[in-house]
C-alpha cells in the first residue's frame, strides 16, 4: 500500500473515532427520563365519577320512560297534522307526563312511533310510560302523514246536521256516520247503550272546529266530538252538575233549548226563563209549559216557514205546546256558552220574551207585557 493511501485511511479512522467520542459524550450529557409511577388511585376516583354520573343519568331516563315517581296528572293532548315526534314530546313535556323531551323522541324513532300516532284528542296521565303514551295516542284510521280534512261544526247543528257535515267533507258516508251514531259502543256514562236511535248522541257531539282523516271510522270520527265534550266536564262543571237538582242530561237538553233560542248573546237570560217555567206553580200561568218553537221544530225536520196553529197540536213528546217540562233529549248539540247558561242562569223574573227588530230578544214578566210586545210594530215576526 502507498504512503498516500495510508495516510488517507489514518484520517478516515481518526475522524470515525473524534465522531463516537462526540456521539457518547452527547449521550452523556442528555438528562435521563425517569418512569413515573402510574397513579392507580386517581384513575379509580374518574372510573368510578363517570360509572356513578351515567348510572345516575340511567336511572333517571329509566325513571322517565317507565314512569316512575311522577306526580299525578292527567289530561288532555291534542295531535293535529302539523305535529311530529318532537311537537309532540314538547306538548307531552309541557303537561308534565314526561321530563325528558329528546329522549322521548329518540324513543320515538326508533319505535317508528309516528306510524302509530294519529291526529285526535287523547285524555292521557302521568301514570303511563313511554309505550303506553305511544298505545294511547293511537288512531287507527291512520297516521301522522295520512290525508285529513278540517271541519268545523256549527253550534246548534243536530246529529243528522253533523253527520251531513262530516259525510260532505268525505270524513266517511253518510250511512257508514248513521250507523255508527246507531250502534256502535261508546264508553261515556252519559250515551244510552240500550238505544238505537242517532238522538242518544244529541247534546254530546261537541260543535268545534276538527281534523278528520278522509274515510275515518266513522265510530272514530264521533268518538273525537264525544270524547271534546267529556273532556269540556272539568272539577267546576261537575260541582255545578252535582249541586243542582237536575241530571246531565237535563242539563244538556235545557242547554240545548238556550241554544236554539238564543240571539247570541243572553244565553243566561234565556235560562232564566227557562227555570222560571220549570218551577212555575200557576201563578204566570205558564203551568210548566216552555212552549218553545224549536223542540217542535226538532220532532218536525222537514218543516219550513213559521209554525201554525195546526203544527202546535202535533203529537209529539218534543212538542212543548202539549208536554209540560222538558223534551225527552236534547234537540241540538250546545256550545260551551250555552252549557254554562244552563249551569249559571241569570236570576230574573222573567217568563217570556220575544225577538225584536232590532235583532235582539225582549224579556217581560208578564203574558200582557208580551202580548202587547208581539201586537207591536217592534215585533220581528
């Protein structure tokens, strides 16, 4: 080997050992890591924290969904088309049936609950867990997204008006409605399940604006305006119905007659007369007898044109020209004016009236006073 080469691998090697003593020198210099200890006991203390708060936030929507430990409440929800899942978790929320709205909705859609809710008015309480709300709000004509009408059903239409109503706006035909009114089983105390005839709905089809499904089951398009009227008998209307010495359905029938006789706007003082008849001994000479044109009217559906004298002498048990007291139903289904009319009357002394030209109805205590009225020029006819 030449002196040159050797010369070259001498550098080469020195250079090689200058590079590990640096390199070794560096290591030396560096600080030593030390392993800590892993720290079991804090890891127990969050384990234990996070097991604890989601057992206890568990409990708490186990709570909720079953139903458990909430006050006693019970009420009434109405579902329409526009609600979902999540208008309905805030009505049910803000009744106080459940506490957690997003975890009633997630039930919801996972239990495919708005192909098992339907449009209706539902009487629920806070005794019912998730499943049970769901089961209770159940339409069976159909659901959420189904096709529905609205219709809105005049104070003072009978049930033959109503069931024409409802069939006109394709709720169902009419003589599936008929049917229906005649047979079909309604669990109210106040409906006579030995009739068959539409009047024992009368006074109960509550006249309000409703949404129907289109081809509804007629039991269950009546049982929505059954179940409103129900719903309208809260703790003070009961008090008065108890108090009084009259039945419910004394009371709807005489609500009926304010109905049909009222201008618009004295449904208490058409009571008044009504009562002083009723409890007329002879001395004004009204002798129990309410001679009220529309009662007539009622047993007479085909009737046009004022009543004649030879109407008056129809025999019949709605004729209230012939029969003392009241008429053996109701002939109309009242609004909630009429009702508390009939519950709350004016005291008066009244004992007739008659209606002017002016558009409103004239009260007198006396048969001259009336009469002298019905010979006058303000006398509507």
């Amino acid at each position: 080997m030449s002196d040159f080469q050797n010369d070259e691998t001498s550098r080469w090697n020195a250079a090689e050992v200058r590079a590990n003593e640096e390199q070794r020198n560096a290591a030396r210099q560096r600080p030593h890591r030390k392993n800590k200890p892993f720290n079991w006991l804090l890891y127990f203390i969050v384990v234990v924290a996070v097991s604890t708060l989601l057992a206890g936030i568990g409990w708490l929507l186990i709570n909720d969904f079953c139903s458990l430990n909430k006050a006693s409440v019970t009420t009434t929800i109405e579902v329409t088309s526009d609600d979902d899942l999540g208008s309905i978790a805030t009505k049910l929320h803000d009744a106080g049936l459940v506490k957690y709205k997003w975890f009633f909705k997630a039930f919801g859609v996972v239990d495919k609950a708005s192909g098992k809710i339907g449009i209706g008015t539902y009487e629920l309480n806070s005794n019912m867990d998730y499943v049970a709300l769901v089961t209770a709000m159940h339409n069976a004509s159909g659901n959420l997204n189904a096709e529905t009408v609205k219709v809105t059903i005049p104070e003072g239409y009978t049930v033959a008006q109503t069931i024409a109503l409802l069939a006109k706006n394709g709720v169902n035909t009419a003589d599936a409605l008929t049917t229906a009114a005649q047979t079909a089983t309604f669990d109210y105390s106040f409906i006579d399940a030995s009739s068959q005839d539409i009047s024992r709905l009368e006074g109960y089809l509550f006249p309000d604006t409703y949404e129907f499904y289109v081809n509804e089951k007629p039991e269950a398009a009546l049982n929505r305006l059954l179940s409103t009227f129900n719903s309208k008998l809260d703790e003070t209307r009961t008090a008065q119905i108890k108090a009084s010495d009259y039945t419910l359905e004394q009371l709807v029938t005489i609500a009926s007659l304010i109905e049909k006789e009222t201008d618009g706007s004295d449904q208490a003082k058409i009571a008044s007369v009504i009562y002083n008849r009723l409890n007329d001994s002879g001395s004004h000479g009204t002798y129990k007898m309410l001679q009220i044109d529309a009662s007539l009217l009622y047993a007479l559906p085909e009737h046009t044109g004022a009543l004649t004298n030879d109407d008056k002498k129809t025999d019949s048990p709605y004729n209230l020209y012939k029969n003392a007291g009241l008429p053996p139903t109701p002939i109309a289904n009242p609004g909630m004016a009429s009702i508390d009319a009939a519950l709350s009357p004016e005291t008066t002394s009244y004992y007739y009236y008659a209606l002017g030209k002016d558009g409103v109805h004239h009260y007198f205590e006396t048969y001259n006073e009336h009469v002298n009225f019905v010979n006058s020029d303000d006398y509507a006819g």
